[in-house]
C-alpha cells in the first residue's frame, strides 16, 4: 500500500434510474456500480436530478458486493467509494451539484432537497429533471455550504443548463459571489473565451464529469484528485488546495520505475523506542523529512548512502563524517543493522548492509527473498547530495562534470571502457613499432656485415675450392629445406589428430529420455567415424613424407652432397699445400650463408615499419575522435536539460591550469617543475601555449586548433628522446628530465587528453548572466538544485539544501523545480523550512524526534493530515503565526 498523499479517479456526475431521463431503467444496482468499476474509477458521485432515491440502496449494494468479494471472489469487483449527492435545479433552470460525505443518507439529502424547494413538496407526477425548483443559485449555493458534511459544484458551466448562461452579468457575478466550492467544466477549459467568465472561474477547481444518463456514458468523463485517504475530508482538502491536487485533463505522474521503498535501521542511536530497528517507508514521490536539530534527519539519509555504498567522490568531510558513521563505537553497534527496500522496474530489492560486512543483495520472487550474488552499486541509481556537495559542485570543474558524466546520455563508463581498449591497442602498436625500428638497426649491421664478408671472399675466389664450396653450400640449403619442410608437414599432421582427441562432448542430462539418448549416440558415431577416418588418412600421410625421405630423389642428394663435399676435400688439400688457409674460407661462406639467412627475415622491414606507423597513427586519430565525443556528449546531456536561470558551457580540453598541469604530471611521472610546466601567475611554461589558447567560442576550427596544440606538444616529447639539443623555450633542468622520459613514458603521454573546462552563468537578482564564481554560496547552491533537479529519473535525496537560501531563492527556483521534479521521479528532502514542505507539496512527510531513547522516526503522514498540519506549525523554522501567514492554503 502506498504511504501519502496518492491520485485518485473521480467522476463527479452520474445519474441512476432515480432520475426520469435515464436511459436504462432495468438495470439492476450491481450493473450499474460494475459499469464505474470497468472503468477504474475510484470514486463516483451519485447525482441524481432533484432526488437522492438511489443513494441508500447503492450504499447498501455495494456493501454486500465487498462482503462477497472477500469471502469467495467477485468477478470484475473493485474498490470504489460512493459519495451521496444530488444535482438541483436553481431558478432559471441552472443546475448545481451537492456532494456529501460518504456517510450522508437518503433522508439527509433528501432534506436539502426540500430547504431548496422553500420547504415545499415537489408536485407529484412530474418529471424529476424537469423540475425546476424555487431558490435561486445564490440561496441554494448558501444552503450547502451551510452544511459542513457538503460541498457545493456548478454543474456543466459550459453548457446547457449551466450557470456561465445566465445572461445577467450582476445575477452571475452574485452566483460566484456566493462562494461555490468548485465548477464542472463539461469542454475544453480554453473553449470559454468570455473574459468575464475566465475570471469568475480563475481561482475554483475545475472538475469533471459524465453526466452519464446511460451505462455506456459511465466513467467516460473523469478528473484526478490527491489525497492521503479517500474520503470526503481529503475531498475537501484537495479542492482548498487544488493548483496542487486536482488534474482536469492531465493524467497523474505514474509511479516512478526507480524508487525506495522503505528504510529499516538500527543504528547506536537511531532505533525504534523498543530497541529494536526503526522502519520509515517511503511515497514514490516527494517525500518531506523534518524534526528538530539533532533529531536523526541526516541520520536517514546517511543510512541510505550506507547501505547503497555511494561513497565516490565525497569531499572529505563528509567522508570522515560517513566512514565515522559506519564505524562501531561511534556511529553503529555491532548488532547495528541498515536495508533498504528498492524497486527497480516493478521488482523488489533488498539491500542489507552490517557494519566490517560485505553488502547483501536478495530480490523478491515466487512469493519469498531469493539471495542475488550479483551485488553491484551500479545496478541501483540513487543520487545523494547535501548542501556542501551543492557548493563543491558548483565551485569544482571535476564534480560538475563528474554528475554530468554519470547520466546515460553520456555514460562514462562505457566510454572509459572503450577508451582503455584503444589506449592499450596504441601502446602496443608503438612498442610493436620500437621492435621494428630495433631488427631495422639490425638489418643495417647484417647488410654492412655482408658487404665485408663478400669482399674478403672475393680474395679467396679464385681457386676451384671456393666454387665447389658454394655448391656444396646450396645444395645442404636444398636438403635442409626438405628436411623442415615434410617435418613441419607431419606436426601438422599430428596437430589435427590431437585437436580431434579434444572432441566436443555431448551434454547429458539426468531426466533424459530415450530420444535424447538415441541423438547422443548418433552424434557420438559421427564424431568416432571422423576421427577414424582422419586417423587413418593421418597415417597414410606420415607414412608417405617419410617415404619421400626415404626415397631416390632425396637419396640422390645425399649422395650428390657426399660426393661434393669429397670434391671439396681434396681442392681443400690442394689450397693447404699451396699455402692458403681453407679453414677461414669456410668460416666466411658459412657466415655469409647465416647472413643471407637472417636477411631474408628483414626483406619487408621497411613495408612493415610504415604500415606499422600508419596503425598507430591511425589508432591515436581513433582515440582522439573518442576523446570529441566524450565533449561532445556532455554538450549533448546540457542541451537536453531545460534551464531557467542557468547556463552551462563545455570547453573542450579547457580545464583550470591547476587540474591540466596535475594530469600533465600523472601521465608522464614528472612530479616536480609544477611552476616550470606552467604558470599562470607569470604566464610561463611548457603548457603556455596550449593552456592559454581559449576555446570558449566553440567552433569546429577552433576545437580542431586546440587538438592541434596538443599534438604538437606531445609531437615534442616524442623529439627529446632522439634529440636532447633541440631548441625549446624551457627551463634547462625540465628540458633534461624530458629528455630522460623512458618511451614508455612518452607512450603515456600522448593518451593524455585534458579534462573539459566548464563555464557556467547564473541569473542574478537583477536579471542578468553573471559567471557563478562570483556567486553567493546561496546562488550557487540554488543553482546547483536547478541542475540536479533539471534531468534523471533515479531517487533523488537531498539533505537540507535549504542552507544558505533565501526566502525569494526558494519560491523563483527551489521550490519550483521541486513541483517539477517530483512528477517524474522520487524526492526526498530532509529540511528545516516550511516553505520547501509546503509550497513543495510534500506526498509524504517524516519526523524525527529525539527523546530519553535516542533517535528515531515518530509521526508520519500527508500533508493534508491535521495532526501534519499541527506538527509542521509547530515544529518548523517560522513558527504558527507567520506559518498562517504565509501558508493559508494548508489550514483549516
């Protein structure tokens, strides 16, 4: 059951067969209250014309209709509330509605009927809707309104028979004047285009009804009211207050997906008065927290942000505050206990949190809790901010851009996580690059070393034994080859046969039937007929490559090779007699050969390194795109937010020199020359020029400009490590520990990207745009409520965000952007102020008291609640007498 203040379905005007002109006289009291309830209406007035004949017996129908429906089931059985009523008919034929309470009898209207009538009886045998009866508009609107179980309502204003045709501007005007509780509005509230009717009608509730004079008009015509209990009371109350509570033609904002359901704690002090957990549930909408100083608001909240884990990013205050809170001996005891009920999507979460203990996450299904072992804070949205979070927002480029990034629009996470993936693509593609440029190197050496092979082997080429030598060297080239290549050939063979070893098994089942197993066994026949097969192909193959090597042609050779290398031995014997060394002419055809080798490795390196540079240039153009798009997607999430008195620039790559000059350090690990790297007081340093290059204006050439800058900064490091004596306008010392930079540093480097700048207006009193760094702590934090209030649908908590407000910041911004707010996602708002509460239209309101016992929850309820009403005169900042003053709407 929802707490507060909820819509209900009204549908103010319905005739039965009591009155004469209705369409279906036979049916039955249970047709005519199913047909209401088809329709989903929650209450229905009964307004029958001059007569109240049908009242009791419907009352009395739909009782024994309840009583059936709990013991065994009423097909099509709703619950819906009656209101006795009755439409009269004024002098000169203008109709007027009188709605009871729900515990108004026949007799009772009947009565009324009858003071109307100036106590005479209505002629028998006449048409009830034809009679007309003898007071005017204005004596028959002050006989109900005597009355405190009535109200009173100007039937169909807008058309036949309503009080807009009187034609006698001083009679009209006396009608309104005779203070109506509300008017039923039968077309389109925009149709009336008399300037004197819009003004009588401006400040009354403007309700709807079928008129129904058949079952098929029932529940056709309809308007929506707010209240805590459906009743004639709330009745009241939401016409007294209905620029809040009454919808003519709008529907009510639906529950909100994303919501808490209710708060369970114990803390050291926060408890129930019997020691055990307290429980506070939750309205799907607004929900208003008060209490005194001290009393435990802070405490709820802070509970809240326990048991969710959302302790990113918090100033360190409030963290010291928190991480205090959640610590034994201080805030929580060791049997101290936080859950929170979520609803996510029409599921229910329970989120339990103990002190030193990992989170525990259950959902509710079939009936029970089922533990859920996929516990993530991701996975529940709820925002949580206190009025210093309001100020470091506005006041800190990281945290505004921080909220701005955490929405779905822009989705940080999933950036970071495509961000890593081609940060890492490119430093691999440069350390591949490195590899590369290093067997370039090599490859020079091997060709430099081969030219002087080639040389001394020209000396020594001149006997018969060189050329015999060569030919014995390409022909043990030629067996060599062989020899690797059908070996190579029978590993791939052998290869395939273990990878059909590693088969597929078939998945069993312990319910299977006949027919699964039947499939099981053909599939396994098939792979078992596979792998025989290839097996056996397998085998065949090795068989054959061994025969090549055992064969003639690989024989012949052999035997060639046999008979060169004895050729080579005697020309060997004929150089050594002569005096020359064959040994060394040996060593340098043999190295040459390993050299000719190695060469053919290095064949492609320069195709190679350019395609390889190409990859990472093409990677880096890559990553800067996505570094745009971030920009870009937070320029996208501030266009889709509606401002009123805010504007929000984002500058791309534009961060304050303090935040660009730390990520500058982190990335290259450079630690030291802060001042060196830059300046701003002396406008000096290694960053000046990308630093001070402004992109406020953001066009495309400029941002491109920007990047540009960029590159050729990080262009510059990338020249350091092969040139240290290059000219750069640099201290001398930061120029060395540049040049020290390892590559992988360099690397790091060239995936930083600074942060976006932020420039963000607000309108001042007077009306004007003025930069929000010059603004008040209360401007700024008005500010920063209009932004968290402008977007998002997740629960949002704020903890007195009224401090440092004033009274006219809170009635042109807050509380506004409250109203809003609260149509599209939950609201809970710890305050001291009663205008927040009030003025905010609170569904739900929490106290918090502090006794003898410690802190916990005592009264809670609507705002329409008198004891609500009494509580928040009495409790909240202003006191009863300006309270009346300035709330008047909300008392009685």
């Amino acid at each position: 059951m929802t707490v507060g203040s909820r819509w209900f379905k009204f549908d103010f005007h319905n005739h039965t067969p009591a009155s004469d002109d209705y369409q279906n006289m036979d049916v039955t009291d249970e047709e005519w209250l199913l047909a209401y309830m088809r329709k989903e209406v929650d209450a229905v007035i009964i307004s029958d014309h001059n007569t109240a004949g049908y009242v009791d017996r419907l009352k009395s129908t739909y009782i024994k209709m309840q009583q059936v429906n709990e013991e065994s089931g009423f097909e099509g059985f709703r619950e819906i509330v009656i209101f006795p009523g009755v439409e009269i008919t004024a002098t000169g034929d203008v109709h007027i509605l009188a709605v009871f309470d729900e515990t108004a009898s026949s007799a009772e209207i009947e009565q009324l009927i009858g003071q109307c009538n100036a106590g005479a009886a209505i002629e028998r045998g006449s048409k009830n809707h034809q009679v007309v009866l003898r007071n005017s508009v204005t004596q028959i609107v002050s006989f109900i309104n005597q009355n405190n179980n009535a109200i009173s309502i100007f039937a169909h204003i807008d058309a036949s028979k309503g009080v807009l045709g009187i034609t006698n501007q001083a009679e009209l005007v006396g009608a309104f004047g005779s203070k109506p509780n509300a008017v039923e509005v039968s077309k389109n509230v925009s149709d009336i285009k008399s300037g004197i009717h819009r003004k009588l009608i401006k400040d009354l509730p403007k309700l709807r009804g079928s008129d129904a004079h058949s079952l098929e008009r029932a529940g056709t015509r309809t308007c929506w009211l707010k209240m805590s209990s459906l009743n004639f009371d709330g009745l009241k109350s939401a016409l007294l207050d209905h620029e809040n509570c009454v919808l003519t033609d709008e529907l009510p904002p639906s529950e909100p997906r994303l919501r808490l359901k209710s708060l369970s704690l114990k803390t050291r002090l926060c408890k129930a008065s019997d020691g055990n957990e307290a429980t506070v549930e939750f309205s799907p909408f607004y929900n208003a927290i008060i209490g005194s100083r001290g009393s435990g608001k802070s405490t709820l909240t802070e509970s809240i942000r326990l048991a969710f884990r959302k302790n990113a990013g918090l100033i360190d205050d409030i963290k010291k505050n928190i991480d205090d809170f959640a610590s034994i001996g201080n805030g929580m005891d060791h049997d101290s206990r936080v859950e929170c009920l979520y609803v996510k999507d029409g599921h229910d979460y329970k989120v339990e949190w103990w002190p030193q203990n990992a989170p525990k996450l259950s959902i509710f299904q079939d009936g029970e809790w089922a533990y859920d072992q996929h516990w993530s804070s991701d996975r529940f949205a709820i925002s949580i901010y206190s009025q210093k979070m309001l100020y470091k927002i506005a006041s800190d480029n990281d945290a505004f851009l921080n909220i701005c990034d955490d929405s779905d629009l822009v989705d940080k996470k999933g950036w970071e996580e495509k961000f890593s993936h081609i940060q890492r693509s490119f430093k691999r593609k440069r350390i591949e690059l490195r590899e590369l440029k290093a067997k370039k190197e090599i490859f020079s050496a091997l060709l430099g070393e081969l030219s002087d092979i080639e040389r001394a082997i020209e000396r020594l080429s001149e006997s018969s034994y060189y050329t015999v030598r060569n030919e014995l060297s390409k022909l043990e080239q030629k067996r060599n080859f062989i020899l690797q290549f059908v070996e190579g050939e029978k590993e791939n063979v052998r290869s395939i046969l273990d990878l059909l070893e590693s088969k597929s098994s078939f998945k069993e089942f312990d319910d299977e039937k006949g027919s699964y197993a039947e499939l099981a066994k053909e599939i396994d026949n098939i792979q078992s007929g596979l792998y025989d097969k290839l097996s056996e192909l397998s085998e065949q193959a090795v068989q054959k490559y061994d025969q090549i090597l055992q064969g003639e042609v690989f024989k012949s050779i052999a035997d060639e090779i046999e008979e060169v290398r004895y050729q080579v031995q005697m020309e060997a014997e004929k150089l050594t007699d002569s005096g020359l060394d064959p040994n060394k002419l040996d060593a340098l055809v043999n190295r040459k050969q390993e050299v000719v080798e190695a060469l053919d490795g290095y064949a492609c390196i320069d195709h190679q390194i350019k395609e390889k540079l190409e990859e990472v240039n093409n990677c880096y153009i890559e990553m800067e795109q996505h570094r745009k798009d971030l920009t870009v997607a937070r320029k996208d999430f501030i266009h889709s937010l509606d401002f009123d008195s805010l504007e929000v620039k984002i500058l791309p790559l534009s961060s304050e020199p303090e935040i660009t000059v730390e990520g500058y350090q982190a990335y290259t690990g450079i630690n030291s020359f802060k001042d060196r790297i830059y300046d701003p007081e002396t406008s000096t340093g290694l960053l000046k020029e990308f630093q001070e290059y402004k992109t406020f204006v953001p066009k495309d050439e400029v941002v491109e400009e920007k990047y540009n800058k960029l590159k050729r900064l990080k262009n510059l490091h990338e020249e350091l490590l092969t040139n240290a004596d290059i000219e750069m306008d640099i201290h001398g010392s930061l120029k060395k520990r540049l040049s020290d930079l390892s590559p992988e540093a360099v690397d790091n480097l060239l995936c930083w990207f600074p942060e976006d700048g932020l420039n963000i207006r607000y309108r001042s009193l007077g009306g004007q745009m003025e930069d929000i760094k010059n603004a008040s702590p209360g401007q700024k934090a008005a500010s920063m409520l209009e932004f968290l209030m402008s977007y998002g649908e997740d629960p949002l908590i704020l903890d007195q965000p009224e401090d440092d407000l004033d009274c006219m910041m809170l009635s042109e911004s807050v509380i506004p952007a409250i109203s809003s707010n609260k149509k599209r996602r939950q609201l809970i708002i710890v305050s001291h102020s009663a205008p927040i509460v009030v003025n905010g239209d609170a569904e739900y309101v929490i106290s918090m008291v502090r006794d003898k016992n410690g802190l916990r929850p005592n009264e809670c309820g609507a705002l329409q609640e008198k004891s609500i009403k009494e509580l928040i005169c009495r409790q909240m900042e202003g006191g009863e007498k300006a309270f009346r003053s300035r709330f008047n709407r909300i008392l009685d």
